[in-house]
C-alpha cells in the first residue's frame, strides 16, 4: 500500500527520467539509489549531455574546503508591523537598489571564502565571464549543449536584471551569474547526491541565501503580493506547536522555492526557512537545478508521470518513492513539519488557445493520499490551499518535456502568494455518498479554492487593481512610501 501511496504523493512534484551517458559505447545506468544515477562505467547522469566521468580530469582546482563566512541575509523592505494591523495582505515595497546590490555582494562573497573552482573566481566583467565559460568548454568540462546553455541563462539573466531598471544593474547580473555558473560547474565536476530527505545545505556554503540572492532581482516587489497573511500567523503557530501543515498549492516554475521565500522571509522568516517540498527527480539530477535544490528542505520523489519513461528503472523508482515515504511518515510523526505539495504532478501551462495561465487541475487521489496520511499521524495536521503567481521569472516550456536540459527564460515581474482558510474534508464533502465521490469533491473543492485566489493575484499583479480584498470582508494594506496604507474593502469572490 506504502508504493501505491506514494505513486500518488510521486505526482505532487516536479519530474524528467535520468538523462543517460552519450558517450559513443557507454552503457545505460543500471541503477538509481538516493536520486544519483551509477552507470557501470562510472559515467555521470547526464544533462545537457554531462561530461562523463571516465574522461580524465585535467582543469585546476582550488583544493581544500576553507569554511565559509556565511553571507548575510538580506531582505527586502516590507511591511513590519503586522502584529499592530489587521490586515490579511500585504503589498511588497520594491527592494531598493541597496537591497539588490547586496544581494549581489553577499552571493560574490560567499563564494570568496568557500571556493570550489578557480575559473569563476574573480569575474567582474561580462567578457570574463564569457571568457570563463569558453574555458571550461575547450577544457572538456562542458559539452557543447551544456555551454550553450550556461551562455543562454546567462544572457536571459542579464537581460532581465538589467531590464528592471536597478542602478549597475550590469554588474549585478554578472556578479550574480559568475557564481551561480561557479555552482553549476561543481556539479559537472563533482555532483551531489540527494538522499530521500535532504536538508537545506547552509554550510560551508549558504546555498539557501544563495538561491534567495539569484532570485530577489527578477521580482517587482513593487507589483508582489502576500496575501491573507494573518492565516499564515495560524500556520506558524500551529508548527511551534507541534502540529503539522500541508500547502496544497499550484506550481508554477523552477523558482517556486525561492519566490515563496522571498515573498515570506521580512513578515514570516519562519515558515520560509522550514518549509519542505515534495520534489521532482528533475531537479536534483538537472545540473542547472541541483545548486537551488540544495538550498531546501525536500522530499525527492519520482513523478508517476515519468516513472515507466524507462522501463527497467520503474522497479528501482518505485523503491526509492517507498523509502521517501518512509521518511516522509518519520518526519510527520514528530511534528512540526511543513510541507509543500503540488497535486498537479507538474508545473502550470498557459491555455493553447487563449494563452491565459490557470492552476493546472489537481489529481484526487494525490490529494486524498495526502489527507490520509496527514490523518493517521499521533500529531494534529492541517491543510491549507494556497496560490502562488510567478510564471512571468521562469516560465516553463510549453509542452511536457521528459528529457532534461530545458530551455530556461527568465523575466522581471511582479509576484503573488496567498494562502486561504484551514480546508474542512466534512464540510466540503457534505452531500457525497461514496468515497470516490468524497475523493473526487474535496480535490476539486481545494482547486477551485487555489483558483480564485490566484485570480485575484493576477488582477492585482497584472491588472492594477493591487487594491483588492483577497477575502470578502476583510482589509488590504498596501505598502506606500514607507507608510502603511489602510485601503477600503472591495468585494471579490476570491475564496468560496
């Protein structure tokens, strides 16, 4: 029962099969253990086709592992004073160009004092950079598809820091970029290997703030909001308490993590420093993922999406969903945990037609499995609906990819994240007459719920209407030159 639970549980998060070796007369992997793909001839999982391990290692290499000086963490100008308010929203202040500038100084620094590779260090230019990258490609560390990609999320980085419009906006993205193709690089030189549970990594080296630092300068704070934050008061103090939480929440990009927790981290640090999610096996093989992976509390999982992509493997994936779910169960039992599940098995898509984003729909028996788990556990449990609109800084490809080494473009843009009331199974079941029907309601109910509270982020991020009330009723604040702005309710149909 334990893997068909966890089939399901596989569908709340991200996925792609593990690349395979392409070097002419390599085997294919015969295993995977702790989410790190062993090959018979020592080759590593691929993306972006990844420099093989067999070749030789011939580029420099700093030595030793100094311990690092953690780079502060910096955060943003929001509002305060929550506990002197009633309101349930806030509307972010854009960080000021000193926030930004920091951020840049931080990352750079952290990356001084725990060096891994000599290549990246030092950069300051945008032709040092490119230089180091060409480096690395005549020096066979990079394949070509993987140099092209680290040139593409280069540029798309730059163009959209500089897009926003931040003073030195060009160093910044260099600065930024150098060390976060450092990180990329360490993982073509020596991956890391996620086990079932991993937790986020802050020393020697701060990968939580570095992830927060690439992220904080693609969004508008000026045009982000956080909504109904006094639910997100209860969701604190019911963690301190002991009890567990879960968000079942829609998924946008591969920046969830880190916008959730930049839009949380000044009013709730608490809940953006311990929130865990359910992850995809793409995003702790993906080279070009594994460095922000790093940087949070996951659960790894193989999506039932992709879990026969490759048939001789499903046996092993469904092995490893087992042993994630295991501890997933440990970790319940003692309390206190917060976990992000996306029962959509996947990231957000625009509508082909219209073009229009919405929540992709929920898999019941993802949400069922989840609800029943949370139940049996010795320790109260929680679940929460909650919308996150981001798709505008890192939107997914189009269609369902199975291979990895996506594409990745990158934007400047407001966000949104609002969390509604405390879900109530009998109540949003009332009326059903069978289990299934039961399942199949409260799935939908929680969906539907997600929906219209992304609704109203999108019309306050994008239509301008930042004056909304993302529950009738009730009160938004917004963030205005410094002073806190009580703005009169209006009315909207943002929580059923």
């Amino acid at each position: 029962m334990a893997a068909a639970l966890f089939q399901a549980a596989a569908g709340a998060g991200l996925a792609r099969a593990p690349g395979l070796c392409s070097q002419p007369g390599h085997k294919q992997p015969i295993a995977v253990s702790s989410f790190h793909v062993t090959y018979p001839t020592a080759c590593a999982p691929t993306s972006f086709s990844l420099k093989c391990s067999c070749r030789a290692k011939e580029l420099p290499w700093s030595g030793g592992s100094s311990e690092s000086s953690h780079p502060k963490n910096v955060r943003v100008n929001a509002i305060t004073e929550l506990a002197e308010t009633s309101g349930t929203a806030l509307r972010l202040e854009h960080g000021t160009n000193a926030d930004v500038q920091n951020s840049a100084t931080a990352v750079c620094s952290a990356n001084e004092s725990h060096p891994q590779t000599r290549t990246f260090q030092g950069v300051t230019s945008e032709e040092e950079l490119l230089s180091a990258v060409r480096y690395e490609s005549q020096a066979k560390s990079l394949d070509p598809r993987a140099t092209a990609g680290m040139l593409e999320l280069y540029y798309n980085y730059r163009d959209a820091v500089v897009g926003s419009g931040v003073e030195n906006s060009m160093e910044i993205a260099v600065r930024i970029m150098a060390t976060v193709l450092d990180r990329i690089l360490l993982q073509f030189e020596d991956p890391f290997t996620f086990s079932s549970y991993h937790k986020r990594m802050v020393e020697p080296y701060d990968y939580y703030t570095f992830g927060q630092n690439y992220i904080r300068p693609l969004l508008d704070f000026r045009n982000s909001f956080l909504g109904n934050t006094t639910i997100f008061d209860d969701i604190e103090s019911q963690l301190k308490q002991g009890h567990n939480v879960f968000l079942f929440a829609n998924h946008q990009t591969e920046a969830d993590p880190a916008v959730m927790a930049l839009l949380l981290e000044t009013s709730h640090p608490y809940l953006a420093e311990n929130l865990t999610y359910i992850a995809g096996d793409r995003v702790v093989l993906d080279p070009f993922c594994k460095p922000f992976s790093m940087g949070r509390n996951l659960l790894c999982v193989y999506s039932k999406k992709h879990i026969n992509d490759i048939p001789e493997l499903t046996d092993m994936k469904q092995r490893a969903n087992t042993r994630t779910l295991k501890e997933m169960t440990a970790l319940l039992k003692k309390g206190g945990q917060l976990i992000w599940i996306a029962p959509s098995g996947g990231r957000d898509r625009p509508d082909p037609e219209t073009n229009e984003w919405r929540p992709a729909p929920f898999d019941a028996s993802a949400v069922e499995n989840m609800r029943r788990l949370l139940s049996h556990m010795p320790v109260p449990g929680h679940m929460y609906p909650m919308a996150l609109l981001c798709h505008d800084i890192m939107p997914p490809p189009r269609k369902v990819e199975k291979e990895l080494g996506e594409r990745r473009l990158i934007g400047y843009h407001g966000v949104g994240l609002a969390v509604a009331p405390k879900l109530n199974f009998e109540e949003l079941t009332a009326g059903t007459t069978s289990k299934e029907e039961a399942r199949d309601k409260f799935a939908r109910s929680v969906w539907e719920i997600v929906s219209n509270q992304y609704t109203v982020l999108n019309r306050a991020s994008y239509g301008g209407e930042g004056k909304v009330s993302l529950i009738p009723g009730h009160q938004l604040f917004v963030k205005d030159f410094g002073r806190v702005v009580k703005v009169d309710t209006v009315k909207s149909a943002a929580f059923l």
